[in-house]
C-alpha cells in the first residue's frame, strides 16, 4: 500500500508539467492569490495546467515558498528538475511563522527513521503542526507570533 502522506500529484498542459507534493505545502496562498486562474483550492481537481500561459505558470510555481510546487518542461522529460541546491546550508525565521532552511540536509526523526531533503525544508515554529517536525500552515489560524 502506497504511503498517502507521499502522494505527489501531477498536471500537464503538453508543454509543462506541474508537480505538486502536498507533504511539503505550507498553505501560504502564494500560488493562488497570483494565478488563481490556474490554482483555485475550491475546484477539483485544484491545478487547471492549462488555465494560463506557460510563461506565467512557470513564474508562478517559482515563487512557491516550501517548493510544494515545481515543474519540468516535457520536452526535457522529468529528471530535468532535481531539487538540488548547490548553495551552501541558510536558516531563516519568518516573522510570525516558520523556520526555512535552505539547502540539503538529512533530518533524523524519533523512530530513528531518517529523511534526505533537498532545496527547502520548512519545520514548525508555533507547535500547532499537524506534520511536526514540518510546518503545515497551522501558525495563520492559531495567531502565531514570534
């Protein structure tokens, strides 16, 4: 049985795909507050791929804080996006929300269980989280300061 809190979700219009990990997605309403034509979380399915220019996606998914969203050219096929970065290790507390680490690292979790992490990993600053050690976007509702 496929692991639910893995799932990754794709969208294509022919000329790009868009990729979704909802795990990795902290709710910061980037995505469709600037091209709401393409993200609406209201509609089913909430990625309409084809509802803008390429150009416009592909600038939006970029600005996608946690990396929840990426994409791939088609023409370039999948393994064109790794998620690498090659930039050294930055922390970053946002005020009121959460801790964003850039960079590559290697989270060891309680069960002695451990997780690789490319690019962006945000972790929970407010302990509302539904995902700890990860943030979830539980920081808006609670009104969390700091």
């Amino acid at each position: 049985m496929a692991d639910k809190s893995r799932i990754t979700k794709k969208y294509s219009n022919g000329e790009i795909t868009i990729v979704w990990k909802p795990y990795l997605c902290i709710h910061s309403q980037k995505c469709f507050t600037g091209l709401p034509e393409v993200f609406d979380p209201a509609k089913r399915p909430w990625i309409n791929a084809s509802g803008a220019e390429t150009k416009k996606i592909i600038s939006q998914v970029e600005q996608c804080p946690s990396k929840a969203l990426s994409f791939f050219k088609n023409s370039e096929g999948e393994n064109q996006f790794s998620g690498d970065s090659e930039t050294e290790t930055v922390i970053e507390a946002k005020p009121n929300g959460p801790l964003f680490v850039y960079g590559n690292i290697l989270i060891k979790k309680p069960d002695g269980s451990e997780e690789d992490r490319k690019n962006v990993t945000v972790f929970c600053r407010c302990g509302n989280s539904n995902n700890k050690p990860f943030c979830d976007g539980s920081h808006l509702k609670a009104g969390f300061k700091g």
